[in-house]
C-alpha cells in the first residue's frame, strides 16, 4: 500500500494496478490532526443546520405576511363593478347600481311609462339605498292606481319627508323633474348622500293625479283638475290643491264645479287627495314622524312656504316661520349652485292666499312645520298671472327636464340634511 505524503499533499506514483484507499490514509493521519477535521466538520454542520433554520422562518413569516394581505382585499382581488382593479389599501367601492335612464331626459312620458320608470329602478341592482314601491295606495277617480315609493332605512329611521308631484296635470314637469331627480339619487354612490337615507326616509307620489296628466297628455294640455264628473259630464274635475283638510274653502277655491280652481264637495271628497291623506294617516299609525314635505309644481320658479291660506295665522309660532324662511332661503342657494337657476323663496300667501291646499295641510301635519310648495321652471314672472292660466310657461321644453331634475334633487336634500 502506497503511503499518503501529507507534505506533498500527493500520494506516490502509483502502478496501474493498485487500488488507492482513502480510508486507510486518513489512519495513516496523526491524531490532532485527524480530531481537528472533526471539529470543524461538526461546526459546519451546525453553522448549515442554522441557516437553514433562519432561511425557513423568514420565508414562512413572508409567506403569512401576504396572506394576511390578501385575506382583507379578497374581494378587490376580483376588482370592483366598475370594472377597476383596486390597489391593495384602497377602500373597495360600492357596488354601482344599474339604473336605467330610459328616455326620462328626452320626452314626457305617459302615466304608465312614467310609474313603470320608477318601478323598475326599485327593482334594478346593486341599488345602495333600500327601496320599496308601493303600487297602489290609492285608486284615481277614472280607476288607475296611485302609487307610491319608500327611500331609505325601512326600520331604522323613522324621520320622514314627504314628496308629492303631478297634483295638477298640465304641469308637466313636476312628475318629469322627480323621476329625473328620484334615478340620480337611485344611481348615486356618494357616501354622504348614503348616509342620510339612514338618517331620513323619504316618501314619494310622483303623480298624484294620473287621469288629468294622462288627459292633459293626450287630447287637452291645459288640462288643471282630476277627472271627476261633476254635472253629468257638464263640467268635469276637481282642483285637488283646494280638496285638502286645512282651511277648506279659505280662499280662491270655488264652488262652480266648471271653474279650473273648483273646491269639490267636502274635504277630501277625491281619491287622489284621500290617497294622500290615508297614507299619511297610516305611516304616522306605525310610528313615523313627519319632518318635511315638499310638493312640486309649475311653473313660477318659486319656493313657497306656509302659512298660504289667508292672514297670518296667529298659530303659527315665530320660531317656525323664521326656520321656514331661513330653509326656503338655503334651498335656492342650493338650486342656484347646482343648476344655476335662481328660485325666489316666498311666502305663499304672499303669491296669492288658498284654502285647502296640500302645504298648508302638510304645515298641520309636520312635526316641524317645514312644508313646502315648488313652482318650478320657468320663472317668467313677467308674463305669469295669477295661476298662470293664459300662457305658455306650462309648456316648457323636454330639454328642460335633466336641468329641473338637479333643481329637484338639491331641494329634497337640502330639507333632509335639514331634518337629518
Ligand atoms: O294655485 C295653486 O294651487 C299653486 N299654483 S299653481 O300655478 N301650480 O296652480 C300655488 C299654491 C300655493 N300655496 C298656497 N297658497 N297655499
Ligand atoms: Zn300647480
């Protein structure tokens, strides 16, 4: 057997025959040096097993992290219903309602395209705020159905604000505005405006008269009252803001059945204003408190408050009627911002003194007291006289409805805020 040279670090030449054996070289080795390997050996090994050790746990610590992270944005991971990816951190949006605008903005609509618009937005998706339609909380003098629409919290809130449109029928922006109005909110994802439909419910007929506005459509626009047949179709129709149960009969409310301003025979003698009335009357037995109400009219560019009947009220409590002359002044502040259109706040007594009309019946019934009538576009003061019989400002372009409808949205919320 050859000999290992540990100076030369060589094993000798060897023949072609033999067998080189490591193993009995490293016997050949001295003893300290063979002992030291060992060690140095044995300190590699736990220098590797260490590293490996620490290796692990920081990829397992890695591997948590990210985890973790993701857990929270699993559903951006998806990205959101507008179609963007959201960025880890980033709050996901809510969900984007698909609501339909239809031809809202383009053309009046008939009663049934009109409720059929409304209907079918509370039955659209991804809508942020609780909705509920009410199809039929009154029937019409001619027997269409009067419906109505719940917005907002359905049990937490019990502030609620009343909306009524379309009371008289050729005032064909009224129910128009309010739709355009009613699918912006429905479409909005705005948190603040989220927010106060968990404070406040608003209550909405939009057409209250759907036989005059149907009538006034189709064979005569400057159709005024609902259809009631008074004299055996001698003269026909009931003006319905002079059927409420305040102050029936005050002022400027006839006892002719042929003239537009015709009282009917007794308070609340109509459907439509009983509709009203009973769904008030009904809301109120569940616990609901009415804080507001506004009802939309044209045309005057007016925001008129209480009380609108005749001489002051010495009822009236000062308080209130400053509130009401402070918030009539913020909702045309309102309007002007986000439309432009400047809206005259007055007092509707001051336009001209009624008896039994929706505001001054909403004034008894508000908590409140903040009841209000809208005149809306145009303004034409200049040319309209006393209800605006004669002339043309009741025909006012469909163009004009996307413009009304901000005017109609700012007034609502301004009184929700208000009340919220
Ligand atoms: O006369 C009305 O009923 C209203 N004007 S309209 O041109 N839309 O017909 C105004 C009613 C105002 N309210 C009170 N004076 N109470
Ligand atoms: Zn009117």
């Amino acid at each position: 057997m050859r000999v290992f040279d540990v100076d030369r670090k060589s094993f000798p030449p060897a023949s072609d025959d033999e067998e080189v054996q490591l193993l009995d070289v490293e016997m050949e080795l001295p003893q300290e040096k063979i002992d030291a390997n060992k060690t140095r050996q044995e300190k590699r090994k736990w220098i590797y097993a260490s590293l490996t050790i620490l290796l692990c746990g920081i990829l397992f610590v890695a591997l948590w992290v990210s985890m973790g992270a993701n857990k929270q944005l699993s559903p951006a991971a998806e990205g959101n219903e507008a179609g963007g990816a959201i960025t880890p951190g980033e709050k996901p949006e809510p969900k984007v309602p698909e609501v339909n605008f239809g031809e809202t903005f383009q053309r009046y609509l008939p009663a049934s395209e009109l409720l059929q618009m409304w209907e079918s937005t509370i039955n659209a998706k991804n809508l942020a705020i609780d909705m509920e339609y009410l199809p039929k909380i009154g029937r019409s003098i001619e027997g269409r159905d009067i419906a109505a629409v719940r917005l907002g919290n359905p049990s937490g809130a019990n502030k609620t604000v009343l909306i009524t449109g379309g009371v008289h029928a050729r005032e064909w922006i009224s129910p128009a505005a309010l739709l355009g109005a009613f699918l912006k909110i429905a479409s909005s994802t705005d948190p603040s405006l989220l927010q106060l439909f968990q404070k406040v419910r608003l209550l909405v007929v939009p057409l209250v008269n759907p036989d005059g506005y149907d009538f006034s459509l189709q064979t005569n626009r400057m159709w005024r009252k609902n259809r009631r047949d008074n004299d055996k179709g001698n003269c026909k129709g009931v003006d319905l803001n002079r059927n409420f149960g305040a102050h029936y009969g005050a002022a400027d409310a006839s006892t002719s059945s042929c003239s537009e301003t015709f009282r009917g025979s007794g308070a609340f003698s109509e459907p439509e204003s009983s509709a009203i009335r009973d769904l008030v009357n009904s809301e109120k037995s569940k616990g609901m408190d009415f804080v507001g109400f506004i009802d939309f009219h044209s045309y005057g560019g007016l925001i008129l408050y209480p009380p609108g009947w005749g001489n002051r009220s010495p009822a009236v409590p000062t308080k209130t009627e400053q509130e009401l002359v402070d918030l009539a002044g913020l909702i045309s502040r309102r309007i002007k911002q986000v439309s432009g259109y400047d809206y005259k706040p007055e007092s509707a007594q001051q336009l001209y003194p009624v008896g039994g009309s929706a505001d001054d019946w909403m004034y008894t019934v508000c908590s409140t007291g903040l009841s209000f009538t809208i005149e809306l576009r145009p303004s034409d003061q200049n040319v309209c006289d006393k209800r605006c019989i004669t002339n043309n400002g009741f025909v006012l372009p469909a163009s004009e409805i996307e413009s009304t409808a901000k005017d109609v949205m700012a007034a609502i919320l301004t009184l929700m805020e208000h009340v919220g």
